[in-house]
C-alpha cells in the first residue's frame, strides 16, 4: 500500500514537472518572434519545389512543390515523371503530353504583335516645348500640375488635355484637375519605379479603363477597390510597401490611414468588405489617385519582371499590355501560363474565356495603344 501511495506521488511530481516545462516552454515561444518565424518557414516548405523539369535551354517547363503533393498526392507521380526525363531525354514529349495535353494558342489579336517603338522623333520633342501658362481656359491649380506632368518628362500639356477633352468616358467620371492628377501620379509613380512613361501611362489608362470605367469611387461586392480595383485581400501589404515609395518621393499623406487600413485589411472578409467599418480616412486614402497609382505600378512592375522570360522578344510588343493586364486580372501564374501556351485549370480556363467573349483585353490593349498615340503621336524613328 505505501508502495503503491509513493509510485503515485513520484507521477505527480513528474507531471507537475513536465507542465510546468511546457508552460515556461509556452511563455518563452508567446514573448518572442519564433511564430512569425515558423509560419514564414511553413511557408518556404510549403512552396518548395520537390521536383522541377528544364528543357535543352535551361528553362524551367513544370515543377512540383510540397504543397501540390500535400494537396494531390497524384503529382508525386508527375514528379516521378520529371525525374525520368533527366535520364531519358525522350521521354520529354511523351511527359508534356500525358500531363500537360498541348500547348495552346490564345490568339491575341493582330496588332497585339506590333512593335512599342521608341520616343525620339522631334514632333514630341518640339510640342513637349509648351508653355502651359499660355493655355486658355486653365485654372491656376489645373496649370501647375500640367506644368509638373510636362516638367517631370511626362506627356506635353497639349495632349493630356487633348485625352480629357475629346474622351467622354473620362470628363463624364473625372473634374479636368482629377484626370490631370491622375496622370501625374502614375506618371511620379513609373519614375519611382523606374518604368517608361511613355509605355506605362497609357497602359495605367487602359487598366482603369477596363477595371473601374474611370469611377474613382468604383467598388465591386467583392472588395475591389477603385481605379484599379485592387482587392481588399492585398491592400495590406500593397499599402504598406506603395507608401515606403511615397515616402522616398516626400510626397503628403494620411500615414495613420496606411497603418490603420493594413491593420484593417488583414481581419477576413466580411469585415474588410463592410466599408461603414472602415477606420477614419481609410477610405479617402484607398480609393485617391496617388495610392492607387502607386499600387498600380508597383503590381505592374512585379508582374514584368516575372513575365519577361516567359515573353521573351514579346515583351517588345504591344502583346506586352495583353499579359501584364492578364496578370492584373487572372494572377501572375496563369498569365505566365497563357504565356507558355501551358494548359490552365477549369477557373483560369473560364476566366480567360470570358474575358475573350467580352473583348476585354483586346480592349484594354486597343486603348492602351489609342492612349500612347494620343499623348506622344506616332514614334516613328527616321534612319537616314
């Protein structure tokens, strides 16, 4: 009996021991970064590339990641797939078709594969020479931003009054100092990162175009916010690093509304999509030309770099609006696959679809194109 009453008190102990191990165990881990820390490296686990295939150039046509195993276990025999072909060559063709069916053709239109030519004809040179303060009709707060678009390389003042004054769908939606800020700020937006105005300012336009219709306040039931209907989802991080940008630039903003609205952002989305929830000057921030200028650029930027080996010569021509406005819309993978002519899934599939039944990047492109031959004319290069 004693025996039995010592062997018991031995265990308590022991488990008193042991929780209060795990307890100090649990306060050291509550106090310290070492959750960030596992959940950042669940992360690169989870997208770590178990197998990937490389064609005879180097180039990188299917790879399979621990969490696309996790998620079908069926792509460890694609895998498997993979690793045959580093031994038999041949077997290559035969992978592509058992698991990627054939490439596709998307078929962009025509024009799509005209070249960007370069501005450097003296025509835009000689009408960039403007003196705005010598146009009539201008407001004084109309005839400093013109001065700053023209000041800071961007369009003459000319031509962006020009795109105001005989584009209804714009001076419908915008006041003329709206529209001019708004090209200002995209225009402030490619210098800061490093991207061509004369490419990407007409792009931006036929972004918004397409995305809002040039409703500063457009807003779609499921959070995508304002001239280039960025969703909710991403505002946190997209907020965050735009302002790091802004902030470089000197430019004025609300920086409490950046901290609140990346705070705001990150609950889930019935909260996020409740804007009478938004904190105080949020909104006013989220939805102005500058922010969304800047987050436009930013993803734009993003999406180039990662879109211009998959494009190669392409990304010379105007088929360049195509995918990076594919990007904007489908996500940076599928615009990489369409690119690839690699099979998509069933919602990529659909999406691409609809956007083709309802012309929607051949309109974005046909725009994009209109606007740069509006605001820098026809750049034809003469070689003598």
């Amino acid at each position: 009996m004693n025996t039995e009453t010592a062997s018991r008190s031995f265990q308590d102990k022991k488990n008193d021991e042991t929780k209060s191990g795990l307890d100090s165990l649990m306060e050291k881990v509550e106090k310290s970064d070492a959750g960030k820390e596992l959940a950042a490296l669940k992360s690169k686990v989870l997208e770590f590339p178990i197998f990937e295939g490389e064609d005879e150039n180097g180039d990188i046509y299917e790879s399979i990641t621990v969490k696309e195993i996790l998620e079908n276990p069926i792509n460890i025999v694609k895998g498997l797939g993979i690793e045959a072909i580093d031994s038999y060559p041949f077997l290559e063709g035969i992978y592509k078709w058992i698991f990627l069916k054939e490439s596709k053709d998307y078929e962009f239109k025509g024009s799509s594969k005209d070249e960007i030519s370069k501005v450097a004809d003296e025509y835009y040179l000689d009408d960039k020479r403007v003196k705005v303060s010598s146009i009539e009709g201008l407001k004084e707060n109309e005839v400093d931003v013109l001065s700053e678009i023209q000041k800071n390389n961007g369009p003459s003042a000319e031509k962006v009054l020009d795109v105001y004054n005989n584009q209804k769908d714009i001076s419908k939606q915008l006041e003329k100092h709206e529209f001019l800020e708004l090209v200002r700020d995209i225009g402030l937006a490619c210098e800061d990162y490093n991207m061509q105005k004369d490419i990407y300012i007409p792009y931006v336009l036929g972004l918004i175009k397409k995305e809002s219709a040039f409703k500063k306040m457009a807003w779609n039931r499921s959070g995508a916010t304002g001239f280039g209907q960025h969703m909710t989802q991403y505002l946190p991080s997209r907020l965050k690093s735009a302002s790091l940008k802004m902030n470089e630039r000197g430019l004025k903003y609300d920086k409490k509304a950046v901290e609140d609205g990346v705070n705001f952002f990150k609950q889930n989305k019935e909260i996020r999509k409740d804007r009478d929830k938004w904190p105080e000057g949020v909104e006013e921030l989220a939805f102005g030309s500058q922010m969304q200028s800047y987050m436009t650029i930013e993803l734009t930027n993003q999406n180039l770099k990662s879109l211009q080996s998959s494009l190669g010569e392409r990304a010379g021509t105007y088929e360049l609006y195509d995918y990076l406005y594919l990007a904007h819309n489908m996500g940076i993978g599928n615009a990489k696959k369409i690119a690839k002519g690699e099979e998509l899934g069933t919602w990529a599939m659909g999406r691409l679809q609809k956007l083709k039944d309802k012309k929607i990047i051949e309109g974005v492109s046909k725009y994009s194109v209109k606007m740069r031959t509006t605001l820098y004319g026809k750049k034809e290069i003469n070689v003598v």
